[in-house]
C-alpha cells in the first residue's frame, strides 16, 4: 500500500462523509466502548499492580520497560526496585519522553523493545509520556505500520509481542490512562505534524491512579490539567456523537471537577481534593475517549502549536465560544447549564445559554483561568500576534480530527470567528455565535 502523506482525517472526502451522513449516523451504525480491564485507584493502587503483574507475568515474561521522562525517573526507578524485589521482575527504563512526542524518540523506545523484548510497557507521567508508551508499542508490534491510514475501527491484532499496556498518570487531566488516542509529532512530514492516532488497541490494558503521584503537582499544573478535563467532559458532551455511556461519565466528570478543581488549584496539599480530580479526569477521558474531544480541542490544538500555550490552557481559553458556537443546533447544553446551577425552568435556549457561560466565566474567574486570550499570562499574546497568525490557526483547526465529530458543521471561517471572539470572550460576541 503506497505511503500516506496526510492523515486519514485530514482528507475532503473523509470530512464530507462524516458531514453529510452526521455524526448521529455514524454512532447509531458503530459505536465501541474501550476503557482498561483493571484500573487500580486509591492509596494502595501501586502495591496491588505490583502484586497483580507478579501474578500476570510468565516466568519466562518478566521483563518490562517503563516510559517515563527525565524529571519523573524517580519513578520509575521506585517501581523498578519494587517490581524486583517483591516479584523478581527485570525492567528497564527509557527516559527520552520530549513533549508533543516527536516520532524519533518514538522509534528510539522501540529500538529498546527490540534488544529487550519487554511483556508489559508502563507509561508512567503526563499526557506525552504515556502517549510515547502507546506509540513505542504500536511501532514496535508493528514496524511497517502507516499511522496516516489507520482509524479507531482499524483492527491491527497487537498484543503479540507485549502482553500489556499500562498507564500511571502524574497530572489529573489528559485521560491518556484510558483513552485510545496518542498524540505524536510526525518528523517524517516536512514541515514536522502533530498527529493523532486514534485505534482501540492502544487504549491501556491497565490503569494505576496512584495519588501519591499527583500530591507533587503544581498549583499551576493542577490548574491547566484540570481545566483539560472539564474541556474533555463538556467538549464531548455537546458532539451529537456522544452516547448514553459517554454522557454519564461526561455529566459526572463535568460535576466532580467543578466541585474539586477549585481546592486542587489553591492548595496542593488538599490530598482530598487531588485524589478526587485524579478520578474526575480518569472518568472524564473515559467520557470523550469514547467519543472525540470537542472543538475547542481542535482550536486548542493550533493554538499550542502556534504560541506553545499549554495543552488545558489553550483548550480552556475556547471552552465558551465552542460551546456558544453549537448550542445553536443541539440542546445539549441545557444539561450542562443545570450542572452549572441555572435553573432552567421556563426559559428560552439563549437565556440558558447565557446564563450557563456566565456561571462557567465566575468558575474561571474563581480558579485564576484567563476569562479571554488577552489575559494570558504564560505567555503573553497580543491582539496583532493573534490576529497575524489567525488564519493559519483557523486553518489547523479545520484539519484537526476533532472537526469531524462537531454537532455543527465547522470549516476554516467559523473557526476563524470563534477564534476571533475568544481573544476577549465578550459576552454579547459569544451570544452572537449562538444567533449566527
Ligand atoms: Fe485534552
């Protein structure tokens, strides 16, 4: 099979399909729900992994390499020793995990695999990290494989020379532990691409929400991770695509984070508080993961690969204009605004609607989040920056595989318009998303 050049959802004709037969289509004719076989949370997740992979792994298995990057080595050097000493399993560890994982620290992680053979791969650390472990194992089972043409119902039989995937998140937001979503940067493309790949088999076999891992995490971490979750959640409960699944770990990751995320960002030794968002997020990826992430994902995307915004912020800073943008033809957003506290009694769609962005706008305030992209602290973007690159932001919106699954149909000028508003957020701009 030739080469692809350009992944399978950047392509016209992929979009017009998905456009034309309607998300709603799509899911009533497929729809799979993946989420790991065993998730250990709690203060005693890591001891029970342990005591479970001693269990799981063959005499003749006992190897396993563990992802993770420089600054967490400590961790996987602790879970190294304690795999040896209480099961006698060999591991070794590859700590080149870069962010926005470039494919060639990829294909170092699987030359690893082929000298070492490992039966079991954990991903231990943020969204990158775990995603390197997911692409380190794809490549690695399969080393002809042309990531451009496969797509979530592509069945490629893995799982024959590792045995399993584990994740170990260290922030409380991706969802990467349980989705079947990796994120890489394709440096065979010139100029190098983000892609994402989507295929059920990379969602992890196991998951290890060990809270310890997440006490460490800085206010500001905690704050941007967070707000990737509450993105997660709320982007994919408007997508027509969502399902009955889907909408009660979305509804309930949406409630849980609005409850915790504020004590998680202003003290980080709230173990409460942090142990709770673990599981908000994990609940939250297992919501979109099982369906796409919103819009606001696909303008995140390009705005992070414009600026280098982080990932939760840039995703955060759309949230109400994609939203806004929507709720014009689905009346998912009702729902959230009763999550949100509006009594929605007796009201018109644009009232709720108003009332709803507004709550979300005092939750932002509350937490530190920058109401609009002027208030950008990290880093600082001016309106004739943005406004330079606003074309090519609306342009990679439009090819990001979020696209697809919008509840309204979304091309290159509304992302550009969305992006426009949410420069300042301005109540009465975001409105007019919803009345144009
Ligand atoms: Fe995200």
């Amino acid at each position: 099979m030739p080469k692809e050049d350009v992944a399978w959802y950047e392509k016209p004709e992929v979009k017009n399909l998905f456009i034309k037969a309607s998300s709603n289509a799509m899911r009533g004719y497929h729809c799979v729900i993946a989420a790991p076989k065993l998730t250990f949370a709690g203060t005693n997740s890591l001891t029970d992994f342990i005591n479970f992979t001693g269990m799981y792994l063959n005499e003749d298995e006992r190897r396993v390499l563990i992802v993770v990057d420089k600054d967490l080595r400590k961790y996987g050097e602790m879970i190294g020793e304690r795999l040896a000493t209480l099961k006698q399993i060999d591991s070794k560890i590859f700590d080149n995990v870069l962010p926005d994982p470039p494919k060639f620290t990829i294909m170092e992680g699987v030359k690893l695999c082929e000298e070492y053979k490992p039966k079991l791969i954990i991903g231990i650390g943020g969204g990158s990290a775990i995603d390197t472990a997911k692409m380190i194992f794809v490549h690695y089972e399969q080393p002809n494989i042309d990531l451009n043409s496969v797509m979530a119902a592509s069945y490629l039989g893995l799982r024959k020379k590792v045995k399993a995937l584990a994740a170990m998140p260290t922030t409380s937001g991706t969802g990467s532990e349980t989705t079947f979503i990796a994120v890489m940067t394709d440096t065979d493309r010139d100029p190098p691409r983000k892609t994402a790949v989507v295929l059920y088999e990379i969602c992890p076999d196991f998951a290890i929400l060990y809270p310890d891992f997440v006490k460490t995490m800085p206010e500001s971490l905690a704050l941007g991770t967070g707000m990737d979750a509450l993105a997660h959640a709320r982007g994919s409960y408007v997508l027509t695509m969502s399902h009955d699944f889907s909408d009660m770990c979305n509804l309930k990751a949406v409630e849980m984070i609005l409850k915790w995320l504020p004590r998680s960002v202003k003290n980080k030794n709230d173990a409460e508080a942090r142990e709770k968002m673990q599981m908000a997020a994990f609940i939250a990826g297992v919501g979109f993961g099982n369906v796409s992430g919103g819009i606001e994902h696909g303008l995140g995307h390009s705005l992070g690969a414009l600026f280098h915004v982080h990932h939760g912020m840039a995703v955060g800073l759309y949230l109400c204009a994609s939203i806004a943008y929507q709720s014009k033809v689905t009346n998912r957003f009702i729902q959230l605004a009763k999550i949100l506290g509006v009594d929605t009694e007796g009201k018109q769609r644009d009232a709720i609607l108003r009332e709803l962005l507004g709550n979300l706008q005092a939750f932002l305030k509350n937490i530190g989040f920058p109401l609009g992209i002027k208030d950008l602290k990290v880093p600082v973007i001016t309106k004739a920056e943005y406004m330079e690159k606003l074309d090519i932001l609306a342009e990679f919106s439009a090819n990001d595989f979020t696209s697809l699954s919008s509840s309204r149909r979304v091309t290159k000028d509304p992302y550009k318009r969305m992006a426009l508003i949410a420069y300042e957020n301005n109540m009465e701009e975001l409105m007019d998303l919803f009345y144009n």
